[in-house]
C-alpha cells in the first residue's frame, strides 16, 4: 500500500468498522479489559446489574431496567470499539507489508554458484546476489556493486536511491526492489527479525507499551473513579436521612454516569492513533514512548553530512598559492584523484577536466595509490619520481614537514580560512613536498532548510549541528542554514558528552543521524530517528526511522507528538469538565423528591430521578464514538507558549465539556419522558 493509499483510508471504511465491531465483543475478555481500570468497572457494574435484571431481583420496571443494562454495555463496547478501531488501520497497512514479505526469493551465494532459495531460509551472514528487478529479500549490507533501489514498497516514494558498499548508504532493506545494475548483500538479521518484520508487528500496535503520560493519566482516572465512588457511597445515607430510600443499581449507574468512562475510554485509541499518523507519514517509530517524547523535545541535534546537507561534497574551485598556475594545481589534484572512487574524488577529477581541460590520460604506468585513512587524511599518487598528496590542510602539512617557516604557509592559511568562513572544505595539495593550492569542497545544503530550522526556533526548540569539521566550517554551515549552534570536530564520543550534558539539564533531546558514527549519540537520545538510508547500525539505535530519509521530517514528528500530546489533554479536559457538569446536573434531580428545596438547582427541569439517569447513561454512551473521529485525527497543533495552549483548551473543551452534558442529557430526557421509556 502506497502512502498515497494509506492517505486516503477513511476513518469509517467498510475495510475497518466491521473487523472492528468484532475486536470490539473480543475484548470483553476480563484479561484484556482489565488493563483499563475504568472501562473495567464500567464493565462489571453492567454484568452486575444484568444479573439483578434476569434475577428479578431490582424493584423497578423491565423495560427500564433492560435499558439501562443495554447503555451500560454500549459504552464497553464503544470504548473496545474505539481501540479496536485505531488498531484496525495499522492492520490494514501491515497487510500489503505482509503480502510483500511472502513474494520473497534470494539468490543465494555459494562459492561460484548461486542457489534461489525462499527469504526465510536465509541467515545472518548469508551473501546473495541481488540483479535488476529483483527484490531484495532481507535486510543488509552492501558488500559489492553500486545499484539504484526503488523503496516505494516501503516508503511509498517513488523516486530511487544510490546503495554501494562502503558507506553511509550500504544499508538495504527487504522488499525494496533493485532497478538498475546489481549488487551483493550480506544478510544482517535472522529470519523474522528483520526491519520488516518489525514495522509490520508495529504498524498493527502488538507490541505498543503504555507511555509515562498515559500511565500517569490512568493513575489519575483510577483517582477520579476512587472519588466518585465515594461520593455515591454517601448518597444512600443522605436519602436514608430524609427518610427515603435509592436503589443500589441506580447508585451503580449514576456512579458510571460521573467516573471518567470518556477520556478512558479514547485514551488507547488516542496513543494508537497517534503512532498511526506516524506511519501513515512515512516515520515509523519503535515504541509510543518514542511518538509522546517528540512532542515534549526542546533541543534538536543533527548531523550535519547526509542530514543538514546533501552528503556529498563537490569540488567548486582550485585556489593556487603565488607561482603555481591554476593549470599546474588542476593536474596534480587531478592525477591525486583519479583513484579516488568517492564522489568527493569523482567531482575533482570532473572539476579539472570540464574547467581546466586536463587531459584525460588514465593512470600513469606503474602508479602507486596511496588509499585515504582516517588516521592520515590523506590520500594521492605516487611514481618513481613523483608523489602527489592530497588532504586535510593539517594533514599535508604535517605529511610535508610541517615546518611553520616555510614559503607561501601563511598564504595557504589564509585561503583555507576563506574557504571554510564560505562554507566550504578545504583540502591542501602537494607534489614531492611542495605546496601548490588548496581546493575547494563545498557541502551543499538539502532544500528549504533554512525556513524549517525557523519553524522549529518558532516551536521554541533549539537546533545544534553537529560535524567532524572545522569550527569555520561549521559556523558558516549553521549560519547559512539558520541553526542555532554547532559542535564541530566532533567525535561520537563528543556526541554522546552533549546529549548526556544537554539531559542533566533536564532537557529532552531529539537526535537525526544516518551514520554509524552517530549510533551512540542516537541510541542515547529520547528521540533518535534515523535515516532509512542509514547505517544498519544507526539504524538499530534510533528509536524511530525516516522512510523518506528526510532528516527535517523531525518537525513534522515533533509536530505529531505534540498533536499527540495535546489531544490527549483536550479529551482529558473535556471528560474531567464532563463529569463534573453531569454530578451538578443529576444529583438535584434524584434527590429534589427527598430534599423540595434543591428544585432550585434542577435547573434543567428533568422529569424524575430515573430518567435523569438513564439520560446520563445514554449521554454517556453516544459521546464516546462522537468523540471517535477528533482522538483518531487529533487535535490540530499551532505552535504556541504552553500558557495559551492551556487557556485554548479550557476554553473550547473544559466549557464545551460543562455544556455538552447539560443540553445533551435535557434533549435525551425529553425523549426518553416522551416515549415513555423511564
């Protein structure tokens, strides 16, 4: 199912309502039911006054009574048929993941053979040949070969990737199929365990834990059903007092009329929903916990290479010193890449022959290739009589002697400097140890960076990049990019230092990587999302994956928890406000019989005490599925200061939550009074 697709499932398709009305009877099982506490109690209170009405055992008309019991398990179920309903459209779209997963072949390599075997044979470790057309069966790592892979069978995007060994962009996963050339791929997960396997287990919610918020919630509505039952524990002696007398199985109902039965009832359909929106965005996120912190975040880490830019850094420019010609600079960085498979060294080598027409001779005879490493930095080319070296400037310099006196240093300095405050990487060249130039590497920035950092300063959150650059670099990277801060020359372990600082703080800290280098740094922040076209490494430490492996998407999820966040408190708002509207506009009804001077406080008139409660129970029930559509699409998000969020919120639901009780159950009262059903 495309993403497209996934967009267009309505909340009330056939697909979805009629599987759901089923969940919805399945989870009447106690063992299920009791993990929310009061749609459990809801649920005995219903049994027990059923057993009452088939016993006879309730002094009140049958009619009246088989009502009453009909509302009190329409509620149950509205509330199982709510989560059902949420878990229904991650079904549904684990179902085309599922149907792609048992299409899958390997090729597998056994020496110089290949064997085609079923996916779910393979083992970690298992090498297979993966050709054009061919889906890839499970997720792995690109040991040889460059191939374009459409991942729309994942992402929902049609537009393919680069994955070559050797890389940031070595990782694939099962059920992307290769379009062009081929590649081989060493099987990284165990049948089953696969990246696949995970999001379609999570997409249907199976393995979604309660979050911190929503188990502090249940504690409070556990609280509020405490107190309620209280209340109505002392309703009998007050009527007792004034010589009257109300039926325990009225207490019973008018107890379910005032518990938090609405909040409870939408709260895992609001949790459910709200990692729904997730996917259905092309995030797909490890756990709930993930989805709430995101909304909570105030600092945002990225990862400048493959995350702020683009990732690949091209050559713009050779910068010669006094007495080297352009020309002269051009052929030495030319022939010091022309083994340089990276698309840094491919740009040098396109750069020198497209500006400067360097002859495209091929590697001289007997060539030595001095390979890059991350210990020396350096990599170039070296002949019988000459060694050409290409590098760090730090690197080359040291590589050269190092010698702070020597000729046309400063020069060298100082156009490394003006390369780096531009923005750019420089890199220094030299032939048999002389200095000729430096070069110029320029990282280009993914588009429309600039206003999505604005955006997220506006939802007052803090960005910081982070890179192994040098400092000029790197403030000329986040001032054109319009990131807050920066941490440069970093080291993972720098990583790490600052996402524990940054915590001790008391802040919560949003971490967007691709690389392995980032894993630590990603498996340490509250919210880590990863590249999809990261790392199997990075991939495995982030708690939430980007399809789309757009690293500003984390606005977007930020935006989605806080969505999360702020429906659950609008419900919340509006079930508490509810309640305590539905106590005032009962209690005078029931006892104004007993006690005539509370007929001032009857202010909606209703006709009898039974009445009154059965028009709660039947509000009760109806607002729970008319609530359904807004806990599953959540609250709309504007960024704005807490203050006003809350000032927002009581006032649309904390009042519409005091009025809605009052005019829905006077409406239910006079039909119920008018059909002669109480």
């Amino acid at each position: 199912m495309s993403r497209h697709e996934r967009k267009q499932l309505s909340i009330f398709s056939a697909e979805l309502i009629g599987p759901a009305i089923g969940e919805a009877f399945k989870k009447l099982d106690p063992r299920v039911l009791i993990k929310n506490p009061v749609m459990f109690t809801t649920g005995v209170i219903a049994l027990l006054l059923t057993v009452l009405a088939v016993a006879g055992a309730w002094a009140a008309p049958l009619g009246f009574q088989l009502q009453l019991v009909f509302w009190l398990w329409l509620t149950v179920l509205f509330g199982n048929f709510a989560e059902a309903l949420a878990e229904g459209r991650g079904k549904a779209q684990a179902a085309s993941l599922r149907d792609t997963k048992s299409q899958l072949t390997a090729k597998r390599v056994k020496g110089s053979k290949t064997e085609v075997v079923p996916a779910a044979q393979l083992r970690a470790a298992d090498v297979v040949l993966v050709e054009i057309n061919d889906l890839i069966p499970a997720d792995g790592e690109v040991i040889e070969g460059v191939a374009s892979v459409n991942e729309a069978a994942i992402t929902g995007e049609s537009a393919p990737v680069i994955r070559e060994g050797g890389g940031d962009r070595s990782a694939v996963t099962a059920g992307t199929r290769v379009i062009s050339d081929w590649i081989r791929v060493r099987i990284t997960q165990e049948p089953g365990q696969g990246f696949l396997d995970r999001m379609i287990a999570l997409v249907e919610g199976a393995e979604r834990q309660k979050t911190p918020n929503e188990i502090a919630l249940t504690i409070l509505l556990v609280g509020l059903t405490i107190i309620f039952l209280i209340a109505v524990a002392t309703i009998p002696g007050f009527a007792k007092y004034a010589g009257g007398e109300i039926p325990v199985p009225l207490l019973a109902a008018l107890l379910i009329t005032l518990i938090p039965t609405t909040i409870a009832a939408l709260l895992s359909a609001i949790g459910i929903a709200g990692m729904d929106r997730l996917v259905r965005f092309n995030v797909l996120a490890k756990s709930g916990r993930a989805v709430e912190a995101a909304g909570d975040i105030d600092v945002m880490l990225l990862d400048k290479t493959g995350t702020v830019t683009i990732g690949d850094r091209h050559a713009t420019e050779f910068k010669p010193l006094s007495g080297v010609s352009e020309q002269e600079l051009a052929e030495a960085a030319y022939l010091s890449s022309l083994a340089d498979e990276t698309p840094e060294g491919r740009s040098i080598v396109a750069l020198a022959r497209e500006k400067y027409a360097v002859a495209d001779s091929g590697m001289p005879m007997n060539a030595e290739v001095i390979p890059f490493t991350a210990q020396t930095r350096i990599s170039g080319l070296k002949t019988a009589n000459t060694l050409i070296q290409k590098g760090a400037v730090d690197s080359i310099l040291k590589a050269t002697g190092g010698n702070s006196a020597r000729p046309n240093l400063v020069e060298l300095q100082s156009l490394s400097d003006e390369i780096a405050r531009s923005g750019g990487t420089p890199l220094a060249v030299a032939r048999n140890g002389q200095l000729l130039g430096v070069l110029q590497l320029k990282d280009i920035l993914k588009a429309g960076m600039r206003e999505r950092f604005a955006h997220l300063r506006r939802m007052g959150i803090r960005t910081i990049m982070i890179t192994g650059d040098n400092p000029l670099t790197a403030a000329s990277i986040a001032a054109e990019a319009g990131i807050d801060d920066f941490l440069a020359e970093a080291t993972p372990e720098d990583k790490l230092a600052l996402i524990r600082r940054e915590q001790t703080g008391g802040r919560l800290i949003a971490m967007c990587g691709d690389g392995t280098n980032d894993a630590p740094a990603l498996a340490q922040a509250d919210v880590g999302l990863t590249m999809n076209t990261g790392t199997q490494a990075a991939r495995e430490a982030g708690n939430m994956v980007d399809l789309d492996s757009d690293p500003t998407k984390l606005i977007e999820v930020v935006g989605l928890g806080k969505q999360l966040l702020m429906t659950r408190g609008a419900l919340t708002t509006f079930s508490v406000a509810n309640d305590v509207a539905k106590y005032f506009a009962i209690i005078p009804a029931i006892f104004v019989v007993l006690y005539p001077e509370l007929a001032v406080l009857n202010v909606m008139h209703l006709h009898s005490s039974t009445s009154a409660i059965l028009s709660a129970i039947i509000f009760n029930a109806l607002v729970i599925p008319a609530l359904v559509p807004l806990a599953l699409k959540g609250v709309k998000y504007r960024p704005a200061p807490a203050g006003e969020i809350l000032r927002r919120n009581l006032a649309i639901y904390g009042v519409g939550g005091i009025i809605a009780p009052f005019i829905g159950i006077k409406l239910i009262d006079m039909l119920v009074t008018g059909l002669n059903l109480a």
